[in-house]
C-alpha cells in the first residue's frame, strides 16, 4: 500500500524543473558532496558510499552495496539506512539544478527486503519546482537495474543558502569542507545557487 500525503503534492504554481546547463552530462559520476557524508563519503568507513551519476533531464541513477555494517534484522538491510540511501539519491539531485537543499520530507515505501550482498539499484527525478520547494520521487530495484522494486520514495527538499550549513554545522567540520582539496566537492559544497 502506497499514497502520496498532501506535502508532497506540487502546488497548482509549481512548474518543471530545469536542468542547470553546466550540470554534468548524462552518465558522468557525480562524485561525493563530502567525504565524510553517510551517503556518498569515501572516508567514511561504514557509510554507504553511494555512487551517483547523472541521467537525462534531472534525473540521476545510483548503486549502493548492502554490507553487514548495514543490517537490522540478522542478513537483511536496516530500513533506516535504505532511506538513507533514497535520500542520498535525491538529494543529488540537487547538483542537476545547481540548487543547495535540504530534505524537508521524505516518504518511504519498504516493499521487499533487502539482503546484505545486495546491489540496490537506485533512480531519482525532480518531477516539480514551486519556489524554494523541489519535489522528487525515487525507486531503488534489486537483481538488476530493471529488477523487482524493494523501495521507493517521494520527497520534499527546500532550497537554503549556504549559511544554513555554516550557522547550524559545526565550525571544524565547515572549515575541514572549505579547504577540501577537492575542488569539485568544494564547489558542490559551497557554490550557492546563481
Ligand atoms: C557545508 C555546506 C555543505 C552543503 C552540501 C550540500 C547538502 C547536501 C546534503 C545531502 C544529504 C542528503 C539530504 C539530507 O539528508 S539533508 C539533512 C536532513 N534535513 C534537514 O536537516 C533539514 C532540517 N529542516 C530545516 O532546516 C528546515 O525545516 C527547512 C530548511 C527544511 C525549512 O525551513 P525554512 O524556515 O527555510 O522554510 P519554511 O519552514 O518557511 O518552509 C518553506 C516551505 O517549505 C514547506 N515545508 C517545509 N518543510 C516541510 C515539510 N516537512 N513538509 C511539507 N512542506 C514543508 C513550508 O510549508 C513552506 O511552504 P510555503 O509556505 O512556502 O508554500
């Protein structure tokens, strides 16, 4: 059983999202936001290192490996960290329009569960856009990219300026961002919406 609540309904104003003409092409890796981002971070050792890559129009795909640091039941992937990775999908989105946002609401659907071992194949549009608010929907499928669906997602992300990282986040944190010597991930970070 699945349903859409009332937050995650475009408005009657919202209009189609357009691609940021210097997003990256179709099939070029995103890359990390972060190093140490849950999601997407190489440095982070029992995140889930999700890897990203751009679709057509704003859509992007990604592949998450289920591992034993990620269980809740014994053998089986915790929900939370599948929401993670939903998540972590949509909000990469975001880069596709050049637009720095946050998760304002995100609604999942568990409908098979997930292995350890899995590879969850996941893809992600931005379906609508009415002002700050971005709205998205996700599906991840295991045994393949055309695989049976295990979960799905539809979000609201909320555009913010930077200083909602650097007013909320932790001094050290900001600063160890800023002098990434990354300068994709610096910009990814740091670049606030033209
Ligand atoms: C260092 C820099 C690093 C940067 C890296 C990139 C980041 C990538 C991170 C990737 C990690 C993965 C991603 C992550 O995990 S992001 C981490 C998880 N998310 C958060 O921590 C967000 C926490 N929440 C907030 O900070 C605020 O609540 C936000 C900023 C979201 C809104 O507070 P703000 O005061 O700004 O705005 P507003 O309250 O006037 O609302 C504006 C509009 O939005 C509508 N609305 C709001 N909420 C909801 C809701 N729940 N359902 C339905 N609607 C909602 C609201 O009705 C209004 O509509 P309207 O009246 O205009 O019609």
């Amino acid at each position: 059983m699945s349903g859409t609540s009332s937050g995650l309904t475009p408005p009657a104003d919202a209009v189609a999202p357009v691609r940021h003409p210097d997003a990256p092409a179709p099939g070029e890796p995103l890359g990390a936001h972060y190093g140490q981002c849950f999601g997407c971070g190489g440095e982070q050792p029992h995140g889930l290192r999700l890897e990203a890559r751009a679709g057509d129009g704003v859509s992007v795909t990604a592949e998450f490996t289920v591992r034993p640091a990620h269980q809740g039941a014994p053998g089986l992937a915790h929900g939370g960290v599948l929401a993670t990775a939903l998540d972590e999908t949509l909000g990469s989105l975001n880069w596709l329009l050049r637009t720095i946002a946050v998760t304002g609401r995100l609604e999942t659907d568990f409908v098979r569960p997930v292995p350890v071992g899995t590879v969850l194949y996941l893809d992600a549009e931005v379906t609508a856009v009415a002002g700050r608010k971005i709205y998205s929907r996700a599906t991840g499928r295991i045994g393949g990219p055309e695989g049976p669906v295990a979960v799905r997602a539809e979000a609201l992300f909320i555009e913010v300026k930077v200083d909602h990282f650097t007013e909320h986040g932790r001094p050290q944190e900001i600063r160890a961002a800023m002098d990434d010597p990354d300068q994709l991930r610096r910009v990814r970070a740091f670049e606030v919406n033209p």
